[in-house]
C-alpha cells in the first residue's frame, strides 16, 4: 500500500519546523517513520508553497493595529484553497492509494481527489478557540473561517481519527458528522528509545522507594500543566514523601 502524507510543513526537515508547532511536526515525522518501519511506502506530499503573502500581511495589520486582533493566515479560506490545488496536482503524479493528512484541518479543507482522504489530528480547530493562549483574541473573520473550513474538511474525508475520545465527540457534535467515520487512534509516544522490555523491568526493578523522583516533559509550560506537577511536588514533600521534579522542555 501507498500512502500519500499530506502536511502544510517538511515532515523531513527539522530544522524548517516552527517552534509553535513543534509538537504536531513531530508527531508527524514520528507517524510517518513508523508507517516506513511497517513496510509502508509514502509520497510526502509538503512543504506546501506560501502564496498571497501580502494580502494576508495586510490584514495582519489591519486587525492588529486597528481592532487589536490576532489573525492567521492559516485559517484564511484563499489560503486553504490554494494549498487543495497544489495537493490535487500532486496526488494527479502520484499512485497512492489513501491520502493520508496527519496535521490539522487546513491543508486538506478544500480538497478534491479521486482516493480516499483520511485525516488524523488531536483536536477540532474550533475547540481550541480561547483555549490556547495564541487563540484567545481571534479576530471574528478568522472565528468564522475555522468552523467552515472544519465543517469543509470533516465532511470530505472518508475517515477521521482522533486521538482521543473528548476530540472525536467534540466533532461529532459540533459538525454533526457520522459517528460510523470518526474512530479513536492515539498518535502514540514521539520519545526515541532503544530500551527492550527487560530493560526497562529491569531498571523498575533497580529503582529505590525514594526519592519519588517526577519527570515534566512538554513545550508550553502553562498549558501543559507545569504548574500542577510543581503543587504535586509540594504535596508530596508537605506529605513526608521526599520527591523532586525534573523539566524536559521538548
């Protein structure tokens, strides 16, 4: 089987990633090693071409410096439409059997192709609305792009996984999709490893009652929950269970 893997960045090229989205180019470059390492063969359909820079520039700063309003580009329909005509040129040279878009809605809102489209995401865009920090002042146009690009997307693909059972439902109801395409599919662990399992009992089995030793790992310290593993700690002392925490800023 061929996979077309369809994402706006360079599943390959780690240095091209934006910090902002490190965690979603990794879990893609992981999905996709993974996919290899299962015999699978993929056409990386991406980095996609960045066009209209200066119109959506221009509204950058109308809504910025006018309205004090974030807008992005990305959830602009121009955009979207434009990254659908050159995945649809790409998918036309390639033979792959599913497309495959393990990013978001974005790439794949406005896309027509003749294989079934398949897309794998953690989240509805919507739901993410004033819950991540960079989404909490979205300029209205932007708001209302986001749930009719997603509403586009979702009801194009053949089948939608989710990571998670609150993701999956969140769409269900929200977008008023069939429940019979959307199924929960973690991405699993992007954390490189040589360990067997009889190391790892091994050192479980090396490991002393105490210290209670907690280990935070995550990009985004206050969304992630930095804070509560820190009241853990705490708790734990205050509790006479010696413990100490370690941050991993992946």
């Amino acid at each position: 089987m061929k996979l077309a893997y369809i994402t706006e960045y360079d599943v390959l090229d780690k240095t091209s990633w934006s910090r902002n989205h490190q965690g979603l180019c990794a879990a893609g470059n992981y999905i996709g090693h993974q996919l290899t390492e299962q015999d699978v063969s993929i056409d990386y359909i991406g980095a996609l071409a960045k066009k209209y820079k200066i119109i959506t520039r221009a509204k950058w700063s109308i809504y910025r410096n006018i309205y004090k309003k974030d807008y992005y580009r990305s959830y602009e329909p121009l955009i979207s439409k434009n990254y659908a005509r050159q995945i649809e040129q790409k998918l036309k040279q390639s033979n792959a059997s599913i497309a495959l878009c393990p990013e978001n809605i974005v790439p794949i809102a406005y896309v027509e192709c003749k294989q079934p489209l398949v897309l794998w995401t953690d989240a509805t865009l919507s739901s993410l609305i004033k819950f991540y920090r960079h989404m909490e002042n979205l300029c209205d146009e932007n708001i209302k792009n986001i749930y009719k690009m997603e509403a586009s997307a979702l009801h194009r693909c053949d089948l939608i996984m989710y990571t998670s059972e609150w993701a999956a439902q969140t769409a269900i109801k929200t977008y008023g999709i069939d429940s019979c395409k959307v199924k929960v599919i973690p991405w699993g662990a992007n954390i490189e490893c040589n360990r067997t399992l009889d190391d790892i009992h091994t050192i479980i089995k090396a490991k002393k009652p105490s210290p209670c030793k907690l280990l935070f790992i995550g990009v985004d310290w206050v969304r992630k929950g930095g804070d509560t593993a820190l009241e853990v700690v705490k708790e734990l002392n205050e509790n006479r269970l010696d413990s100490t925490e370690s941050t991993c800023i992946h």
